[in-house]
C-alpha cells in the first residue's frame, strides 16, 4: 500500500469534502511513478484535511491495490492532485 502523508491546518467546520467516491486522482510517489486511482473513501481527518482511500487503477498490475493519502480541503496533498485528462 503506498500512504502518502502532509501536515494540517485546524479544521473548519462544514469544510466540503474534496472527492467523493468514483473521483479519480493521480498520485505520484517519490520516485516519479505516477499512479491512477478510484477514490473509494473520503473522511475528515478533524484538523482540516482529509484521508483518502482510492483502488489503483493504473499501471493495470497493480490494479487492486490501495493508495491511502492525506489531502487538503482543494483535493491536494503531497504527490496527489485531482485527475484531469
């Protein structure tokens, strides 16, 4: 499982949650794989940002596998940004 973590900012109540499951995002590792993913889960972390859960989608081998990221409130966090084609 590739986790991919950031550091928060207080939370803000009523803050939209950034995805919602069937989102895609692209996240890249420090290596510079770049990885696309299905966003299966979002929730509040409770200092502002969230924890997102997403099934890789590509590279196809390792499709089933999980990618767990802390995000902001813009869908943003270290190496993941929103899928834009």
């Amino acid at each position: 499982m590739l986790e991919m973590t950031r550091t928060g900012r207080p939370h803000r109540a009523g803050a939209r949650r950034p995805y919602v499951s069937g989102d895609r995002i692209r996240a890249t590792d420090p290596e510079g794989l770049q990885y696309l993913g299905k966003v299966t889960s979002v929730q509040p972390t409770g200092d502002g940002d969230f924890t997102v859960v997403a099934e890789i989608r590509e590279p196809r081998h390792l499709r089933g596998h999980l990618l767990t990221s802390v995000v902001d409130e813009t869908g943003h966090g270290p190496g993941v940004e929103p899928y834009r084609r």
